[in-house]
C-alpha cells in the first residue's frame, strides 16, 4: 500500500490511510489518519471527506468533535460523489445535526446518495415519502417502492425488510404481492436484518408466500433465538416448527420442547408455557 500510495496510486493511499486508523498492521493513529482524509478529500476523494466528517462527528482519537465541520466534510462528499457522504448530509438535515432541520434538502440528499448506489439512502427516500404521505393524506406511494426495490437491489437489508413488509400487507396502494414479500424478507435476512429473518422463518411455518417447511424455518428462527439477547419470541416459533414436523420425516417434540422451555422459562410467554404444558400432560 505504502509502494501503491508513492506510485500515485489514490486507492493506495486511501488503503494506506485506513490500515492507520483501524491499527491494521501498524499503530492506530485517528488524528494522524484524520489529516490524510482531509488532504486527499482536497483532492477530490468523496470517501476521504465522508471519512474525514465521521471522525470529526464523532470526535474519535482525541479528535475534537464539530459537527458542523462534519456537515462541511459530508457535504463535500456528497458533491464528490460519494453516496456515503450524501446520505450522512441527509440525516443531518432530517435531524438538525448541526444544522436547522431541513426536510427537502434531507429528501434530495438522500435522492442523490440513491442515485450513488447508497442502498440505505434509497430506505429513507422511502421513509420521508411515507412520512410526506401521512401529511397530506394521501394513501397512495405506488411510484415510489422503486426506491425500496433499488435499495435492496443494493444491499440495503432494512430497505428489503420495508419492501417486504409493504407487499406481504399490501399497504400505501400497493399491490399485496406474498412471493415477492417473502423473496425480500429472505434477501433482508441474509443482509443481517433480524425482524426480516424473524418474518422469513414464521411465514416458513405458515406458508406465507412460499411452501412451509419446518426445518428450513428453524435454520432461520435459530440464530434468533441463540443470540445473546435472544428474540424469545423467534424461540416461541422454532418451537412450533419441530412440533408441526411439515417437511420434516417426523415432528421433533423434544426439539419443540428445548425452544417451548427457553420462551416459557426465560419470559415467561403464554403461548409457550401453554404448548409445554400441553407436550407435558400428552407424554
């Protein structure tokens, strides 16, 4: 990188600049990287200015904290093309981070990071399209799902959980489309976003929008409801799909039973003392 970075090569140097700030196989130094993000964002490099403001917003390594600086930086990223950068100027329009808040300048900077292939501004072009909607009283966003459609084509796990969400109930005058409801909650799930890996699983018992499967919904519900803060709800239901048994050669009571017991034990649901009573008195 060192060698890249000498020979011109901008990629180099940004590389060389990160393996500084995380500590990647040299001592970690933010101030030191902080004024090489500024000097190559001089340059023209949206991400280097984009990083610049992060560091500055948050006042990593010592470095003091300015978020309208931030705003300057991400601003700057934004005009160089960085989709980052577009959308951290977004959020500090909508929130009045260092700025007043500014709905319509938020809604076009996050217009522009979806047009940079920033996957999680096209989520919150969604978001204020919806929270426009509410406004006025318009119940109809049909024309703008594109944007979630053109997030999770991206990346963005929380723009396919919406899309998600909005085909499986039907909502904002668009059509209730189930397959394509539970496509995007698998796709939100592989993308790390829990609530989709929660939908996914459930509606694999139901059969929602997809054939159910019993031991395809515990591979999914697992991971939930093993995690350090476990969703004992997702429990609850792995625990119906090793009863159900569908797909399964046979049921699995004493799987359903290990799930029923955490959800009961642990939080005390209902539901899941209920089916544990229930397997208790059956044998």
């Amino acid at each position: 990188l060192v060698s890249a970075c000498a020979a011109g090569n901008p990629q180099g140097c940004i590389e060389k600049t990160y393996s500084r700030y995380w500590g990647r196989g040299v001592p970690q130094n933010v101030a030191a990287s902080l004024v090489d993000f500024k000097d190559m964002c001089e340059q023209g490099m949206g991400s280097a200015c984009d990083r610049a403001g992060f560091i500055i917003s948050r006042g990593e390594g010592d470095v003091t904290k300015d978020i309208s600086l931030a705003n300057e930086y991400f601003e700057k990223a934004c005009e160089a093309k960085s989709g980052n950068g577009c959308t951290n100027r977004g959020h500090s329009y909508k929130n009045g981070s260092g700025d007043p808040v500014d709905k319509n300048k938020a809604r076009l900077a996050y217009l522009k990071g979806c047009e940079l292939f920033e996957g999680y501004a096209c989520s919150q072009m969604w978001d204020m399209a919806v929270a426009t909607r509410n406004n006025s009283g318009n119940p109809s966003l049909p024309s703008q799902v594109s944007y979630l459609s053109r997030g999770c084509s991206l990346g963005s796990g929380s723009s396919c959980f919406k899309l998600g969400d909005v085909r499986s109930k039907g909502r904002y005058g668009v059509p209730r489309n189930p397959r394509h409801a539970y496509n995007s909650m698998a796709r939100a799930c592989k993308l790390g976003q829990s609530n989709g890996c929660y939908n996914q699983g459930s509606w694999l018992i139901s059969g929602r929008g997809v054939e159910a499967d019993s031991r395809k919904a515990i591979e999914v519900l697992l991971p939930l409801c093993e995690r350090e803060k476990p969703d004992y709800q997702a429990c609850n239901n792995a625990g119906s799909a090793a009863y159900r048994g569908i797909g399964m050669a046979a049921p699995d009571y004493e799987l359903a039973a290990v799930f029923y017991r955490k959800a009961c034990y642990f939080s005390g649901m209902p539901a899941a003392c209920s089916s544990m009573i229930d397997m208790l008195e059956d044998g």
